[in-house]
C-alpha cells in the first residue's frame, strides 16, 4: 500500500488529508480532477465541495485502487457517502418494481396526531402517500392543485418520523404570500414563517423563505442554516432552476441538494420547453443519476413521441400528478379574437418587418445568436402590441448604427415619427378592444385581470384608457417588501385589487405574477394584450384565477387578443407545440386544450424552434 489518504466532512466541504507516504502522482491528479482552482504543488490538503466529491466518489475510488492508497472516513464524511449509495439503490429499485405509496389511513392517522388541521381532498392525500413512500418526491401536479398544502403535510409527517426539524422553501417573490397564508391556515399551531436573512426573529424561524435570485449572494449563510439542523429543502416553481450547472440559480439548487436531509420539487409546468428541463430536476432530487434516469432518446432535439412517452412511463414512480382534470372545475371559456391593426399601427409594423428581413438577410450567422435575435422578436411583439413601445429603442442615448440587431426603425425617418408621436395619433387597436372588455366587464361587477409583458403597456393603461377602473398594477418595477402593509408593495397592490370594491382590473406582467398569487374568488375574467413564447408561462398565469376553491356555478373566461398578420399568430402555433409535448409526458391531455392558445415565453432567448417561427414571419 503506497500511503494513506483521510477524508472529513465539515458541512458543506470535505476535507481531503494525505498521508506522508501518499503517491505524488496520485495527490496531483486528486488536485487536478477534483479541486482544479485550490490545488497548488506541495499542499497537504484538499477543501471540495461536498456536491464535487460525491460526483467524483467512482473516479476516486477507481485511482486508489490503481496507486494502491488507502484512504479513511470520518463519521460525517462516511455518512454521506452512506446516504448517495442507499440513494442511488432506491432509484434503481424505484424503476424495477414501479410506484409506491404509503397507507392512506396510516398517513392520515400521523397528521391527525400532528399540528396539521387541513381537511386534505382524495388527490392531494393520494399525492401525499406517493410523496412519503419515497425519500425525495417532485410534485408535477397542475397549478391551482395545491401543492403548497401537500407539501407542508409532507414537512409535518416528515417532522413527526424524526427526519426534519425544519424547513427551507425556495420560492418566487410572488408565491411568499401563499407560503405565509397557507401555514396558518394548514397548522393549528402554525410554525413563524420568515424571510431569509429578514427581520430580527428571522434567523430562528421554522420556515425560512428565500427567493432565487438571492441564493448566490446568500449561498454561505444559507448552507450554514441548513446544516444547524435537519433540514427539508423544497424548491417551488422548481422548472426556474432547468438550466442546471449552467445557470446560477440551477447551480445553487444542485448545491443545496447534499445539505438537504429531504428534497421535494413543485411544478407544474416540470418541462416547459423541452425535455431536457428534467435533468436539472432530476439531478436536485437524485443527485448525479439523471443519466441512468431519463432515456436519452428523449432528450434528443426533436425527440419523437414514443420517447416522449417513454419518458413519462420512466419518470412515473418519481413524481406525484394530479391532473386538471381531476380537479373538478369546468373547463375555463378560452376566446381569441383576431384584431386588425389600426391604420397608422399597420404602417408601422410592415415598415418594421421589412427593416428586419432585411437585417436578417444581410447577417445569416445571426441565425445563431439567440439573444439578440430575441430581441428583433420583442420589436414584433411591441409593434403587434403597441407600436408607442418601440420609441424607447429609437430614443435610446447610445447609438447602435453599427451594432445589431439594428434599431427597429431609421431614426431620420418619417415612419420613426410616427413612432415617437404614435399616442397623438391613434389607439392600437388592441387597447380599444381591451378598454372595451374591461368597462363591459366593470358594469356587470366582474373584475378584469390584464396580461401584458411589457411594463409600458401597464403603466400607460394605468394613467390613461384604464384609469376610471382604479387599477392595480403588478410588474417587476412593483417591490415585494417585508412589510406587506407598505402601500408600495405588490402584496399591497394585489389586496387592493381583492377587497376595494372600485379597483375593477389589476394590470401585471407574467414575469412577475404568473405564480404564487389566488385570485380565483374575487376575479373571474382575464385578458392577455400580448404573449411570449413560454407556454409554461401562460399555463401559470391562466390558473391565477382557474384553481381548486373556485365558487361553483362560476365561469372563467379567458380572452387572447390576437393582431391579424402579426408574429401573434406564429407564437400561437409554437406555443402549441411545445404544451402538447409537456402533455404526453404527464399524460395528461387536458394540458393540450389549455395550451392551445397560449405562447411561450421567449424573452431575451429563443429555441431553434421558435427562430424558424420568427424567420418565417419576416420573409412572408
């Protein structure tokens, strides 16, 4: 034996010590493959992430056995090598035998005995039973199911085996206030729910919220949390970390993974792209095993159907779904009514779409950048929108003359005026028909709930065409404070919307409101201005007010204002695509019908799909 290496946990990191008789050759190529950017020549000690030394547990293993070096665990360090190991058994076990699921009077019997008080409906106790016969579950149940009851008696049955003594939620800004509100109304002793890192009581509250764009700033003080005590990590809209490694917010997650005691995932759009988006999620479940999980036929570009199901079948005995519907609501009354352009708004968007094939023309290898490309489809969908949109581009303080993609319009130009003076000179045609709804909406006391990706669009329909019906308005410039009694707050806007009988509509941006927030008691008709190319999106949107607690006898009505000839009607189409694939893998075709009509988001990034969409758009 040619030395010996020790190895210890201390939370988050492992500690790698040689010995002095270790093979050099050996500690060198420790250093290179498993902590590339802390190993310097001569050191006695390696510091790796935990996540990096259970990745690299094989490859490790393999090179001792080949130097002939012996190697010794501390206790912490043999225990998580312990609990991958129990882990990767039971996802093999899981896919050889198939679903399982606890008793339900068992399970209903542990939370009676429990601080939880909610009456739990048959799906959500069915959901709960898959969820506590596995050690992680993901919850792919449609928005509007209640997820965030049947994760909190997950928690609760977890607390009461011994397992966990508290929990973590990652979670948008706007779903806060559920997490909030449903702990006192699920638990008869309702554990303090705080923000992370918020308030003086924060730092010892049972329930800990933090959103994901502050993981990476707050990652250190965050993984000292979770390591205080046993902790439950449950990531909310969990598709937000899809990109994996590859973003900061997947990166976090994936990190967060080895310090969780249990793991739970909630979403209900899991793939709103492309199958791939499970990888990630997969891999915060059953870290590192995504590959011998998901079949790679699936994950190919354009997989075909028969992957696709046989993605779903793979997947089954990993997630609990409840399906819309077995919720039992009736079917929301979807409406799109195609709108032709006003005249001066036609002028403007062919003069638009004749300057962007024209540019795509001159620079074919921009086919490949997709960022900049998203934004010659935000141009489209401003102009389809409303024209006025576009004079921030034509006013902007730097030039772009030799940049691309180039500015919507030639500054000099006369159609450019009509940009800049577009407010003087009509209404978009769409605005007319929007105002209208809402006032015909008003007069007959229904509340009117108003899509728009465009913060422009909202403010401006606030002041102006909108503003006799009070509005509320929603967006990412709106902040989510602590103290929700704050005015200025989006929790302030949203109570405003519910409870003041003269706020009629409530004006917000998908980006910002598409999750966490229940409007279906107090509003009932919805109209989307304009949509992006994420189905996923608008799945979420739709059911703000399209859930379980809906009033019976009532009707939800859903209107999609379309501008005739525009890229309105492509993204139609693609979005179609797109919730059709999320269906067959979920098995659940009601997700086609809601699809239908609906966009996915492309924002400032477009899928190769989505670009043959935009170029066939501007060379009609």
């Amino acid at each position: 034996m040619s030395g010996e290496l020790h190895v210890e946990r201390a939370g988050s990191r492992i500690h790698v010590h040689r010995g002095a008789d270790t093979d050099e050759a050996l500690w060198r190529s420790l250093g290179r493959n498993i902590s590339p950017e802390d190993y310097e020549q001569g050191v006695d000690e390696l510091v790796v992430p935990l996540e990096r030394f259970l990745a690299s547990r094989n490859w490790l293993s393999a090179s001792l056995t080949r130097y002939g070096c012996g190697v010794t665990f501390s206790d912490a360090a043999t225990n998580a090598l312990e609990i991958a190991g129990a882990e990767r058994r039971e996802v093999v076990e899981l896919l050889r035998s198939g679903t399982r699921s606890l008793d339900a009077s068992l399970v209903l019997e542990m939370l009676d005995s429990s601080r939880f008080r909610r009456r739990l409906m048959p799906f959500q106790t069915r959901d709960l039973c898959h969820l506590l016969a596995l050690s992680h579950g993901a919850n792919y149940s449609v928005p509007g199911a209640g997820k965030t009851s049947v994760a909190y008696a997950t928690y609760e049955c977890e607390r009461m085996r011994g397992r966990v003594e508290q929990l973590l939620v990652v979670a948008p800004l706007s779903a806060f206030e559920a997490w909030a509100t449903e702990a006192t109304d699920c638990f008869a002793d309702p554990p303090q729910v705080a923000r992370f890192g918020e308030g003086g009581s924060a730092h010892g509250a049972e329930v800990q919220l933090i959103n994901y764009q502050r993981l990476a700033s707050r990652y250190t003080q965050l993984a000292e949390w979770v390591n205080r005590r046993r902790t439950h990590v449950i990531l909310d809209e969990a598709h937000r970390m899809k990109r994996g490694r590859n973003g900061e917010w997947g990166a976090r997650c994936l990190d967060l993974a080895h310090l969780a005691v249990r793991r739970d995932a909630l979403t209900g759009t899991p793939a709103p792209q492309h199958p791939r988006d499970f990888i990630a999620l997969t891999d915060f479940l059953w870290p590192h095993q995504s590959g011998s999980i998901l079949p790679r036929e699936a994950l190919r570009p354009d997989p075909a159907p028969g992957a696709m199901a046989a993605l779903s079948r793979r997947l089954r005995p990993l997630f609990a779904r409840t399906t819309k519907g077995e919720l039992g609501l009736p079917d929301p009354l979807i409406r799109v009514e195609q709108i032709p352009m006003a005249p001066v708004q036609a002028e403007i968007y062919e003069a638009l779409r004749s300057r962007m094939r024209n540019a795509v023309r001159a620079s074919p290898r921009e086919r490949a950048q997709f960022g900049q490309l998203g934004e010659v489809f935000m141009y489209m969908l401003q102009a389809a929108s409303n024209p006025g949109l576009l004079s921030v581009a034509l006013t902007q303080a730097q030039p772009r003359a030799s940049s691309w993609p180039p500015l919507p319009l030639d500054p000099d130009s006369t159609i450019a005026s009509r940009v800049l003076e577009y407010s003087s000179l009509e209404i978009s045609a769409k605005v007319q028909r929007l105002s209208a709804i809402v006032a015909e909406n008003a007069a007959q006391g229904r509340k009117t709930l108003v899509w728009s990706n465009f913060v422009r669009n909202l403010d401006n329909l606030a002041a102006a065409e909108l503003a006799p019906h009070q509005p509320a308005v929603v967006h990412g410039g709106v902040p989510s404070l602590s103290d929700e009694t704050d005015p200025r707050s989006r929790e302030a806007a949203i109570r405003r919307f519910r409870d003041d009988p003269g706020c009629m509509v409530l004006l917000a941006n998908p980006a910002a409101m598409s999750e966490g927030i229940s409007l279906h008691r107090d509003c009932h008709d919805a109209v989307y201005l304009d949509r992006t190319f994420n189905a996923g999106q608008y799945l979420q949107s739709i059911d703000r007010i399209h859930r379980i607690g809906l009033p019976p006898n009532t009707d939800t009505r859903i209107t999609i204002l379309e501008s005739v000839g525009t890229i309105d009607e492509g993204v139609s189409q693609r979005v179609a695509q797109k919730a059709e694939r999320l269906s067959v893998m979920l098995t659940d075709p009601a997700l086609v019908t809601m699809a239908l009509p609906d966009e996915e988001l492309a924002g400032d990034e477009l899928d190769p799909d989505d670009l043959d969409v935009l170029f066939a758009h501007l060379q009609r």
